[in-house]
C-alpha cells in the first residue's frame, strides 16, 4: 500500500510499504478521508513522534475491508469513524471507564501507524459505524468534534450564559456549534483574521472581534452590558490569550482552557489576581469520552451531525487529494493562505 511515513522529523516519506496484516480483535480499515489536526504540524516538523518510523494521522474514517474473527464479519463493508485512543485497560482512568484518561495508552497516529495510508489496522472496540447519511469527510472530523464537546461538558452549566471562544479555529467554531445546540444564550467570537469572521458568519456567528483592528475589551463590555461573559473559552494557548480571557470573564465566571500551549504560560501578577479576586472557576479538558460505540461524545456528535444541528462540514476548507497530503501540511505550517479545517480524500 501508499502511506506517509515519518522517518525522522521532518523527513515525511510518501512511498510503497507493507499492507497490516489482520489480527484478532482488530479490523483493517482502508482510508477513504483523513483530515490534519493542528497537532500533526509540530508532531511531523518539530518534535516527531514517539518512534520512528510511523505513520502519522488520528482523524479518518473509512472502510472495513478485512476482520480476523468471525464474529465480527458483519462489519466487513461498514463505514466507519475511528476513536484513536487505545486504552489499557487496567489503569484505574480505564476501570473505571473514562477511557481518555488512560495513563498507559496507544494511539493512532503518534504511538502506532495512523490513518496517512491506505489501510489502518484499528482495534474492532475503536470502530464507530457510520450512518449513511453521514460522508466520510464528516467521518474524519468526529475526533475533533468529540473534542469540542467533551470541552464543553466540563463546564457546571451552558443554557443561557454568554460565551466568549478566543481562538475560533477548527475547535473553537466547533465548540461555537455546540454551544448553540446547548441553547448558550450569546455566543462571541475573538480572533486574528477577516476570513475567520466570514467563515463564522457563514455558521451563523456575527459577533465576532479582530484583535487587529478592534479592542477586545470594548467588544467584550458592549456585548455583555459591561457585566463581562459567564463563560470564557481559552483556544489558542498562549499568555495573551490567557490574559484576555480573565479580563473579559465576569465574577464568579468560568474559564475553559482547551489549546495546547504553544510554550510556556506565564501570569503576570496583576492577571493572576483576576483569578482570585473574580472568585473564578477554571476547568481543564481533554480529548473526548468514547465507549465502543455505547453512548458518548462520539453517538452524540453522530446525532447532531445527523439531525443537522451540527455542520461539520462547512468547516473544510481544503479538500485535496490522497497523494497530496505534503501540500495541505505546507499549508498549515506556512500559513500562506486561509483555513480551517484540511482533508485528504480518496
């Protein structure tokens, strides 16, 4: 088969390599579309992934070709979204199944090969269906769409508060869809570019703010009849970012953190004392809850998607071919043009 493999960072080779070999309790799934999480850019370029060599890509969705036990033939022919966690089982996260938790996990993509090829070998307990109804590019997108919810599900309550999302990226429009179906009263939008505000308002997102050219604080009291938001979302993972959301968020407010830092997160004192002195409550997040097809993040994302509610699919931006993957990268890592959300198709 054809797959990307990481030989060393930043050596990204597309060549021939060895079909997986089927295994029990494992399906072989070939790749029909792949999309690139944020993630992959640092993972490829900057710091690899846990060895070498290994095919990157934990966002795809496919088709199940092959099984290695009879009772799991009939889902030969399945369309299927993929969970990339791979639990062990025994650790108490595990036991007591919140699975994403898991202290000693695999993982598609960084740990084991992914979903940069042609065909994928996936545990059968990782495989969710797909409905008909549902594409494979919409397939791809569930990890980052469980990601978003899971985020949000960490919060006491959503139902009629205001919400502010700093970072509207792939997540954070994501999350923006997801506050509306949780029926947040205001969702606001900050950002750096006019593109993320038209791709916001094509979501049905009008109150959005461009650091570069409004002030955010401004932005924040206008919208909020200077009370400041109920909810403040972190989504970019740098000191600003930071800082601004405990300035924009009322007292006893909540601040959700989801980004990854990008280095180091250091509080200024006079910043630090916003957590204090607004009596905040701040929660953390990561990845998304998933139960072998039992009901999760995941069964929920595939009904939002279903039922409408969720347009996953207005968030992909480029959709390029399989043997193209380089160029999407580029993409990314130049920033040389606008995006949201990039896929590899077949």
């Amino acid at each position: 088969m054809k797959a990307y493999v990481l030989e060393a960072v930043n050596e990204l080779v597309y060549k021939e390599v060895e079909t997986p070999k089927c295994k029990s309790g494992y399906a072989l799934v070939e790749v029909k579309a792949a999309s690139i999480c944020g993630s992959d850019i640092p993972r490829i370029f900057e710091t690899g992934t846990y060895h070498f060599p290994t095919i990157p890509g934990h966002e795809f969705s496919g088709i199940v070709r092959e099984v290695a036990d009879e009772a799991y033939e009939d889902l030969v022919g399945e369309k299927v979204g993929v969970f990339p966690l791979i639990p062990c089982r025994e650790c108490m996260p595990c036991k007591e199944g919140i699975y994403e938790l898991c202290r000693n996990y695999n993982y598609l993509g960084s740990r084991c090969d992914g979903g940069f090829a042609e065909y994928v070998l996936v545990p059968v307990w990782n495989l969710l269906p797909l409905p008909a109804e549902v594409s494979f590019e919409e397939g791809a997108m569930l990890e980052p769409i469980c990601v978003a919810r899971h985020a949000l599900k960490q919060l006491q309550k959503v139902q009629g508060k205001t919400v502010c999302i700093f970072g509207p990226g792939t997540i954070g429009l994501l999350m923006a869809q997801w506050l509306r179906i949780m029926e947040a009263s205001e969702v606001l939008l900050v950002g750096t570019k006019k593109e993320q505000a038209e791709l916001a308002a094509k979501l049905g997102f009008d109150k959005f703010c461009n650091v570069n050219t409004q002030n955010v604080e401004e932005f924040i009291q206008r919208n909020t009849k200077e009370q400041g938001v109920d909810i403040a979302i972190e989504g970019v993972g740098n000191n600003e970012t930071l800082a601004r959301c405990l300035q924009a968020v009322k007292p006893s407010g909540d601040l959700l953190i989801v980004a990854n830092p990008h280095g180091d997160v250091q509080i200024e004192k006079a910043v630090f004392w916003q957590i204090l002195r607004k009596q905040l409550k701040i929660y953390g997040t990561w990845n998304s809850s998933y139960h072998g097809g039992l009901d999760s993040d995941w069964t929920e994302a595939l009904k939002a998607i279903v039922n409408g509610d969720l347009k996953a699919s207005l968030q992909i931006t480029h959709k390029l071919p399989f043997d193209e993957l380089h160029k999407g990268l580029g993409i990314m890592k130049e920033r040389r043009e606008f995006y949201n959300k990039v896929m590899i198709i077949r």
